[in-house]
C-alpha cells in the first residue's frame, strides 16, 4: 500500500473506490467486462492535489486477462 505522495512526500492521503467505466467517459481499462467492469483505487494527495491510480488487487486478473493489454517494452 502506498504511505506517502510519489510526488511531494507527503503522509497526507485520501481515497476512494471508482469504476473503470462510465457512462460518459471512456473505458480506462478496456476488455475487463461490460456488466462489471474493473475498479480502481484512487488516492488523492490532500497536500499537492497529486492522483495515484491502482487496479483493485481483486480485478487484477481482468487487467492480465485482457486483450487490450501488452506488456511494456524496454527500449
């Protein structure tokens, strides 16, 4: 779990659960289902407004699943 802000170190944090997909908004994370898709938990840094992202632990494999997806290539 994250303990400080990745960018002013800060211990100040807040967060929430959201889903990757809206009704207005695009698919964040494309492939991990229509009728319930992925989620994420998203902290807010109350210090500098900084927004770290992570995939639920439980919906990861939706994510690895996905076709949308590819690992990163080094370069």
């Amino acid at each position: 779990m994250i303990k400080e802000c990745q960018a002013c170190g800060q211990n100040n944090l807040l967060e929430a659960e959201t889903s990757s997909r809206g009704g207005y908004g695009p698919d964040l994370l494309p492939g991990t289902g229509s009728f319930r898709p992925a989620r994420f938990r998203v902290v807010v840094c109350a210090m500098c407004g900084f927004v770290h992202w992570f995939v639920k632990e439980e919906d990861l494999d939706k994510v690895r699943n996905s076709r949308h997806f590819r690992p990163v290539r080094n370069q």
